[in-house]
C-alpha cells in the first residue's frame, strides 16, 4: 500500500503522457492503432499493472539476453565450452 501511494504520482504522470500524444495522418498507422491500444487498455486495468506486466517482461528478457551473452562468451574459452 506504501508502495502504491509512492508510485501512484508517476502512474498518473505516464497516463496523462499517453493521453497527451497525438493521434493524426502524419504518424505511421501501426503506431496509430498501437497508441489507441494502449488509450483502450489503460481504461480497462490500472497503470500499475501495465507497469508491473512490461517490468516482468523486460526483465526475463535481459536475464535470457545475460545468460545468452555469457555461453557466448564461455563458447570462446576452449576448455569451458559447456558441452
């Protein structure tokens, strides 16, 4: 619940953000349909999910990019080459 009052201003500030972006003809039609996505989806769950789901799935994929980077690295070194 701390934790919730202390993030709440930055949730409101990333709302008020998607809401101020314009949607009109000079933006690419994918970023069009992917903004109003977002406008849509923000109404049905709070931002604080949003924030939780994309941090979850940023981080697992930097853990896979880690593990990736290092059998790279240990696939360079000949007698460590896992296997």
């Amino acid at each position: 619940m701390i934790i919730e009052l202390i993030c709440s201003p930055f949730f409101l500030i990333a709302q008020g953000i998607i809401a101020l972006i314009p949607v009109s003809e000079s933006l690419a039609p994918s970023l069009v349909d992917t903004i109003s996505l977002l406008i849509k989806a923000m109404s049905f769950f709070p931002a604080d999910v949003w924030a939780f789901a994309i941090g979850n799935i940023l981080f697992w994929v930097a853990i896979h990019l880690l593990i990736g980077l290092i059998k790279f690295i240990l696939g360079f070194i000949p007698t460590m080459d896992g296997g």
